[in-house]
C-alpha cells in the first residue's frame, strides 16, 4: 500500500494519523508501537528537511507493507539523497553536542532492519512483530 504526502506538518499529522490505524488493527505491542512510530517520524522529518529541502511542493512516498510477521515500511524523497557514512555516528565523544546524525542513528535502533537505497533518497525500515 502507498501514501503521499507533502513536505510539512500537515504531512505529518497525516502520517501518525495512519500509524494510529494501521498498528491498532495489526495488535502492535506498546514498545513496538513506539518503536515505529519515532523511526518513521525520522525518516519523514529527515526527507522534509534533508531531502525535500523544506519545499511544501515537494512529497514523500511511503509504501508499506502489513503481514502477520513484520511491518516494513520505505519512505522516499525527491531529493538528490546522501551517504549514510559519511553521517557521524552521534555517539561517540566528539559528536555528542553535535546535532546531526540522531535520526539516522535512532532508526537503526529501533527497526529490526534500516537499509537506504544507492542514492540515499529513500529508506526502508523494517520491523519483526
């Protein structure tokens, strides 16, 4: 399944929106449901600002697919992507007053899987129920 939308807020007042549904009637756990919802929160606010460059022209494509065993979700920009190496890892000791580099780390964190596509435009999130 897919959903569109717009590079801000209201996109992602859309978005919860849809989490709200779709992990109510998938019987998501409490922890998973918050897993989710913050992994996908920043992978949408990192295509708003980092690939959309804040354009409210621009959209963000989730598709996502519901099955019995995991919830897999891959949000795309149409921005011209990035390299999630040369991304600092937030944790170690010089970065840690830095401020990028949290999104990215967080999402690793919580999904059960994180893989960007060659460009960097688009993320796939995966998580095991």
């Amino acid at each position: 399944m897919q959903i569109v939308l717009r590079s801000n807020d209201e996109g992602l007042v859309r978005l919860t929106n849809l989490l709200d549904n779709l992990l109510e009637s998938a019987h998501v756990s409490s922890d998973m449901y918050a897993n989710i919802v913050v992994a996908l929160i920043e992978a949408v606010k990192n295509a708003i600002i980092h690939g959309n460059k804040s354009n409210e022209n621009s959209s963000i494509i989730i598709d996502y697919t519901v099955t019995p065993t995991y919830l897999e979700f891959q949000v795309s920009d149409s921005g011209e992507g990035f390299k999630q190496e040369k991304v600092p890892n937030p944790t170690a000791p010089e970065n840690i007053e830095k401020e990028g580099g949290r999104g990215v780390y967080l999402m690793k964190k919580l999904a059960s899987q994180c893989e960007y596509n060659e460009k960097g435009n688009a993320v796939r999130l995966r998580f095991d129920l």
